[in-house]
C-alpha cells in the first residue's frame, strides 16, 4: 500500500462511496484527515484499517451513533474495558440475529425441499401452505 492514498483510492478499497467517506469524517468516525497542499485528503493506512473496521461493524447492524460512541471511546485513550464490553454487547446481538436468520433459513429450506417433492411427483404446488413451527 501507498503512504498515502486518495479518497477515490480507498473508496475502491472499502467499498465505500467517496460521500460516505466525507459523511464519516463529518460525523466524527474519522479523526481529521490529512490534507495535501492542494486541499485533497490523504489517508494513511492506520486509516484505512479503521475504516475497515468501521464496515464490520455497520454490516453487522451497528448504528451510527453507536460506532460515534466506540470512535469517541477509542480518542478518549486507555477505554480498553470499556472498549472490550461494547464489543462483547455487540457480539452478542450479532450472534442472536445469526440465530434468528438460522430459523428463517430452515424455513425457507423446508420450503425448497416441499416444492421440490411437489414437482417430482408431478403435483401442481399452487396455493397450498406448510405449517412452519413457531420457536418460542
């Protein structure tokens, strides 16, 4: 990697739009960018790594203001703990939903199976139900 990149740069490299990138620095995810002479940003890779992180943790469903308050925690200095019981509450939720999308899977696949029965055997699927089991 170069020392230093362009906006365009590492939009191509996090999958991010270059506005994306702009909208994070301006809500406080990033911490001041370097500028060139001409008023161009310039990101190091320390940045792109964080913004890498930043990704994860979006795509996993945490909300804006949440990763404001870990970006704040994280320039606050030694929050380590801190740091450590934000992400064990977020791990937490992640691997609930996880759960959740493994039940709404086996669904669908129970679905998929019945269909294809139905079709091997010749009989028309039209608009008969299944029963799906209700975990609770």
């Amino acid at each position: 990697m170069k020392d230093e990149l362009t906006i365009q740069e590492v939009a191509e490299q996090t999958g991010l739009s270059v506005h994306t990138l702009r909208y994070y620095e301006r809500v406080g995810l990033l911490d001041a960018i370097e500028r060139a002479s001409s008023g161009h940003r310039r990101y190091k890779a320390v940045d792109v790594t964080w913004i890498l992180f930043l990704t994860r943790l979006r795509a996993t469903g945490m909300s804006i203001r949440q990763m404001q308050d870990f970006a704040n925690m994280r320039r606050r200095g030694a929050t380590e703990e801190e740091r450590l019981a934000f992400l064990e509450e977020h791990q937490r939720l992640v691997r609930a939903h996880m759960r959740e999308l493994e039940d709404h899977m086996t669904v669908i696949e129970t679905k998929i199976a019945h269909y294809k029965r139905m079709i091997a055997q010749g009989q028309n699927v039209g608009l008969e139900l299944i029963p799906i089991e209700s975990r609770t």
